[in-house]
C-alpha cells in the first residue's frame, strides 16, 4: 500500500453533477489536507484537518465540501462546480507532534478533474 | 506574512549537467524551516528535505546538495550530473514556527533534462 491513496485518479463531471474525491493514508497519520494544483498558479490550501478536526478553511467556495470521518480518511464532495474548478486536487497527510505540524507533507498522486 | 520566490519558471538542460534551482524566501521569524519537493509526471509531491533556521550547514545527499544562506535569505538547490528521471516540478516551501504551521510553497520550477 502507497502512504496515501487517491481516488479517482482522472474525473470528468458536468456542471451540474455531485462528485466525490477520496483520500486515505496508511502512515499513521493524524493531520491530512486538500490542497488545489491549477495550471500557472501556486499550489492554493484549501482545507487542513487535524485529529478529524477541521482547523483551516481558506475561503473555499462552498461548492467543495470536505469530509473526514476518521484520522486516515478524507473526502472532498463537489457539486455544481465550475469549468475554472479543473486542476488537479491533491490530498497530503502528517504527523502532528505535540500539537506542532513538522511541515513535512505525505503527498497522493493527485484526482485530475475536469469540469465541463 | 511569509512568502516564498522560486523566480525560475522552467529550466532546460542536457543530461550530466549540473543545475541550480534557486529559492528565496521572507519571513520576519527567527525560526522557521525550510523545505524542497520533487513533484514527478505521476503527480504526488515527495519530499526532498527540511531544514531549520539554525542550521545553516550545507547537506549533500548523493547527486543532491543543497546551500543555505540566511544572510542572503536563499535556500538554493542544486542536482550533479542531471539525469532524464530528476524532469520534474521542483517546490521550495516555508514553514514559521507560529501560526498555524502549515508550509507555503513557491510557485514551482520545472526543470526538464534532456537526454
């Protein structure tokens, strides 16, 4: 098992449509992060939860609505999101100690998606 | 506020040469770390190294090294003898001791080595 699991890997959704994006980590880890990658822009945080607690939200559209039942998964569930809404959406995880974020960041291999 | 410069957008060389990517960053804190990404075609970021403010020692790490300058605020990057599997977007990022202690990413250099 890779440290953390993506899935999809490729979505293509209408405006229109309900969607969700999945991300599980098999390290152990007790803080995991949706970040957003847009061609010619920086990589934008969007939300960051730690111990299943969402503790960062970077005024995303509430169109995007993270889920994080557990400490080793989290989801992202969209719906009527937009053409400028395609980019690949990375999930990253890490280990709180004592409280403290180290930075170092476990990345997946990203959800292409595609909005129509 | 922190911010991270990675002023090279891309970079293209032939294989063996060596190449410098370079980072500079700002901040107003005494202590902070510093990191560097390696992020493939396959997408995931994977981490390259952290350093901390107070260890301006240069690292070496194989074909890798990396150079650490406070007084010039720079945290430069330099791979030995490229080959065509280090093509990839490389990310400097920044992380202060206070706040919520989330690192902030540079924009990315995409380095391509041809063969």
């Amino acid at each position: 098992e890779t440290g953390v699991t993506q899935t999809p890997r490729h979505l293509v959704m209408g405006m229109t449509n309900k969607k969700s994006l999945k991300c599980e980590q098999h390290l152990g880890h007790n803080a995991m992060y949706w970040y957003k990658q847009s061609a010619k822009k920086p990589l934008e945080l969007m939300f960051v939860y730690n111990f299943k607690e969402q503790t960062e939200n970077n005024s995303v559209p509430s169109r995007f609505s993270p889920e994080c039942p557990n400490s080793s998964h989290l989801f992202l569930h969209l719906h009527t999101l937009q053409p400028e809404d395609s980019a690949l959406y990375l999930c990253a995880s890490s280990q709180l100690i004592q409280g403290e974020n180290t930075g170092e960041l476990f990345f997946g291999e990203g959800s292409r998606l595609t909005v129509l | 506020a922190q911010k991270v410069t990675q002023a090279q957008t891309e970079i293209s060389v032939v294989e063996k040469e060596d190449v410098t990517l370079d980072c500079v960053y700002e901040t107003r804190d005494t202590t902070y770390y510093l990191f560097w990404y390696k992020q493939p075609p396959s997408g995931e970021l994977v981490f390259l190294i952290r350093r901390n403010s107070f260890d301006e020692q240069n690292e070496i790490s194989g074909r890798y090294s990396w150079n650490f300058q406070k007084s010039t605020s720079s945290f430069n990057f330099t791979i030995t003898a490229s080959q065509v599997v280090d093509s990839a977007v490389y990310f400097c990022a920044l992380r202060e001791s206070g706040g919520s202690y989330i690192p902030t990413f540079g924009r990315g250099t995409s380095l391509i080595v041809h063969p």
